[in-house]
C-alpha cells in the first residue's frame, strides 16, 4: 500500500477556547515536507494535543474557538480537508466504535463513502499492515488486548488511506508488551506506505529510532501571548542545541537523569522505614490500612479470584501487569466503588471508625470522604464542578471545612499542580496532562487515608511527573496508604513501591 504522502504548513496559526478565553497555541510556524516523521514535543499544557485535533479537523466550530492564522494539509484548510489525516488517539478503548473487528476497521471507509468492496480490501491490508491479519474480522473488539486494540484503531485510519498519519501518545495507556506492538506496527507501515507522520509523546525514546525531526511548541505567555515554535530541527540538532531549556521547560530529554528514589519514606509512628519497609516488606506489628479476604472481583465474570493482600499506611503498592489483567477493575473494588463478587474488602479499624462496618463497598459515598480517595484513569468520570477551583474545593467542603478554608485548601492544591492560571476555568477544557494533575489535586484536597491511583502519571512532562513523584511521596510520608495502576517504570523506581504483578484470569 503506498500512500500519496501529505504536506502540512501552518502560517501564524493560533487556536483561542472559547469558553477559557485564552489562546491554547498562536504564532506557530512550520512547514512538514511530504514524507517527513515529526516528534511534536512540549511541555504539559503547551498546545500539543490542539495542534493534533486542528490537524484532524476535529476541533468543533465557532461555539468551541475561534483560529486565527491558517493551518492547511495540501494547500487545503485542515478543518475541511476531509480524509486526508488520520488521528489515533491516547486511549484504545476510546477510538474502537463498533463491536466487531472488521465493522470496526470499516468504519472510517464507509464514513467517507468508499465503495463496499474497495472498503473491504482495504480493512484486510491495513489488518496486514498493523500484524493483524489473521485475527477473525468478526471476532469482537472487546476480547483484544491493549495493543491490538492500539493496532486495530491504526488500521482503521490506514483504510481511509490518508496522507498524514497524526499519532497523539499512542502508547501511553499501554503495557511494556502493547507499546512494542505498536511500535512495530508503525514502523512497518511507515515503510509501507511512505506517509508523512506527526507524533506526540511525552516518553521520546519509544519512537527516536522512526523520528527524522523535532519541532518543539510552547504555550502562549498568559501577558504577551507569545508562544509559537520554540525550536525546529533534527533530532541531534534539537537535543544538543535546546537540551537545557527544553529540560527546563519540562521535556523527556534523551539521557537526561530521572529521580532514582523518593524522599526517605516515614511510618505513621514517626520512625523512618528500615530495609524491610522499604522494601514493600510486611512487618508483622503493624496492622495493614486495608486488606482483601479470600476477594474475588471483576464485571459480571470473575478477573482475580481468592485474592488475599495488604496495604500499609506510609507505603506505594504498584499493580502492575498487562492491559486486560483487571489492574483497574481491582482499584475501583479496593476504593469501595465495585462491590467484590466473593470474599472481603476491609479497612482498618481506626480508619472505618463512624461508618457502617469496615468494608467500604458498604459506604455510603459521604463516608468514603477522607477515608479512601480514588483517582480515575478517565479523570472526566470524577468532575463535578464547572470551575476547577470550585472541584478542588469539593472534598475540604464535604469534610466541614468552611468557604474560606476550603478555597485556601483548593488555591495551595492549584499552586502545587501548576493548575492556578486555570482556576476559572471548566475542567473539561484542560488538556489530558492537566486534567490529570486536577483530578489528583481534588482528591487530595479531602486529605484520604487511601489513595488509589490510576496510571497517576498518564500524561505528564518530565516537570510535572517530577512533581507528581513528590506529591505521592508526601501523601505517602504523612501516614497514608497508597495504591498505584501504572505500566510506569520509572515511577515505581522513584518511589521504591512494593510491586504487585498480575496475569489474566486462568494462567
């Protein structure tokens, strides 16, 4: 499949939220030659995921922004260059639209009124492209793996036959496994098809091998509103020239050094944690803040079953293991908000004092409140306000905090997460890093005594995660327990976790 490879200009181009009121991107400059393999960087917030859906044509009209400027795909205006990008997004499961696999790699074809049989013979090459071919174009979407979700969601822009191929962290949400899946998948079809290519990624290394070029976006100065592009070259030419500022700015620079371990770890007695503790080791003279019984959990089917654990207060426990193995199913289950299907999820006696019993799935959700706090992979599902400083509030208010505490409480969470020019802004028009850091912040802001954290650092600058590191380490340090879903390697480097390794049901 060779593919007519797609030239991308942008003059001056700036794209203004319409309910924010400030510029997400303005000033930028470029010209991505037919061909060429771009790695879009910047920091958390810079603009990145904005370009890429203007790119796409999926930014919404007048009641969404306004842009200014032009940004064109073959000379034609993005917006209404119809079929000439494809756009594969951070997370599989919400690009896979219908419930079978070939229904599913149709779908864009048929969107664009390709004939059936010219659809259908591009479904089986793109299958082929992306190391799909011999899965059954019936079988359903739901019993793939992470990756070959990841890969079935890129087969579905092949079949449009594109001629820019737009990739926006495609692998964040994958396992060590799913990420080299798509790598290669990519890889091949770069090499098959010949099409130009933009990639986001905070985590470079994956995808420096296929990159021939590095443009580095920053996002307007809230005064000036002067952003633009930052730095424009190849790779060597950008990490050499820019290193430093782009690592001040909060970029994953190629061999820059990563924290090799949190903050020396303190039990909740004071004393500072010996080798044992450390380690993620039980001491036998402490009882666990939480502990499951013989639990079996999962939706309808069991995914782990006689499961016996504990979680101690001042240590990480990281759950770990591939995409599909119920890492996040058994969060929601040990935060109380999935009722286990067997067995027992119990939490000390001290942190159940004053509500009904010590087992949380039989809480009322006022009774979860700093007792366990759960921070979603999705952080849509938790927003509750229509203001992000009014969500960090939620929880210091909901504990009995006054109006002037509370919003105390919520501004030092902002000022912490980096999250205080946004302040009155709707949460729904963060980015994904930035959504990520308020759902944390408005969790923490209700103090728990658990936290259960999913992929905490989905999203995040070198800067950002740094800060995310300290802020677990902190929670961690006080005295409260902490569990963490994350393929982070680093992450749980940094903050020595007791890991916890996961298979699927059966094996």
């Amino acid at each position: 499949m060779r593919i007519t490879p797609a030239r991308v200009e942008a003059k001056d181009w700036g794209w203004r939220h319409a309910t924010r009121k400030d510029f997400a991107l303005r000033g930028l400059d470029f010209d991505i030659r037919p061909g060429e393999h771009v790695l879009l960087l910047g920091a958390s917030g810079a603009g990145k995921s904005t370009l890429m859906a203007g790119l796409a044509g999926v930014l919404g009209g007048s009641d969404e922004g306004e842009q200014e400027g032009s940004l064109t795909i073959d000379g034609v205006e993005a917006g209404i260059a119809r079929g000439k990008a494809g756009l594969v997004l951070q997370d599989p499961d919400s690009q896979i639209i219908l419930e079978r696999v070939g229904d599913d790699a149709a779908f864009g074809c048929e969107n664009l009124a390709v004939p059936r049989d010219e659809t259908w013979r591009r479904v089986r090459e793109s299958l082929d492209l992306v190391g799909l071919k011999d899965i059954d174009l019936d079988r359903s979407t739901r019993h793939l793996s992470g990756g070959q979700r990841q890969r079935l969601a890129l087969a579905g822009v092949l079949a449009m036959q594109p001629g820019l191929l737009l990739l926006d962290e495609p692998t964040a949400n994958l396992d060590p496994e799913g990420v080299r899946e798509v790598h290669d998948a990519v890889r091949d079809v770069l090499e098959r098809t010949g099409q130009t290519m933009v990639v986001v990624e905070h985590h470079i290394d994956v995808w420096m091998d296929l990159i021939d070029r590095v443009i580095v976006i920053g996002h307007p100065d809230p005064d000036s509103h002067v952003g633009g592009v930052i730095a424009d070259g190849r790779p060597d030419e950008v990490f050499g020239e820019y290193g430093d500022l782009l690592a001040r700015g909060g970029a994953w620079v190629p061999g820059r050094a990563i924290p090799d371990r949190a903050p020396a770890r303190v039990r909740a007695d004071g004393d500072a944690a010996g080798e044992a503790g450390a380690a993620g080791t039980r001491d036998d003279h402490r009882e666990p803040a939480l502990a499951t019984e013989d639990l079996s959990f999962g939706r309808g089917f069991p995914l782990g079953e006689h499961i016996n654990l504990e979680f101690f207060a001042g240590e990480v426990t990281a759950l770990m293991g591939p995409n599909g193995a119920g890492k996040s199913t058994l969060a929601l289950t040990l935060a109380g908000l999935l009722k286990p299907l067997a067995g027992h999820v119990r939490v000390r006696a001290d942190i159940a004092e004053g509500a009904r019993g010590d087992e949380p799935d039989k809480w009322r959700s006022r009774e979860l409140l700093g007792r366990i706090g759960m921070v979603f992979q999705e952080p849509e599902h938790q927003f509750a306000a229509a203001l992000v400083r009014d969500e960090v509030a939620i929880g210091p208010k909901s504990m009995g905090a006054d109006e002037t505490r509370a919003y105390a409480t919520a501004d030092k969470m902002l000022e912490r997460m980096n999250l205080s020019r946004f302040a009155k802004a709707n949460p729904y028009t963060l980015s994904g890093g930035e959504k990520r850091r308020l759902s944390v912040a408005s969790m923490l802001a209700g103090a728990p005594k658990i936290l259960v954290m999913d992929e905490p650092t989905f999203g995040q600058d070198f800067t950002t995660w740094t800060e995310m590191v300290d802020l677990i380490a902190k929670v961690r340090d006080q005295g409260s327990a902490v569990i963490i879903v994350t393929h982070d390697e680093a992450l749980v480097r940094a903050l020595d976790a007791r890991r916890i390794m996961f298979g699927f049901a059966g094996e």
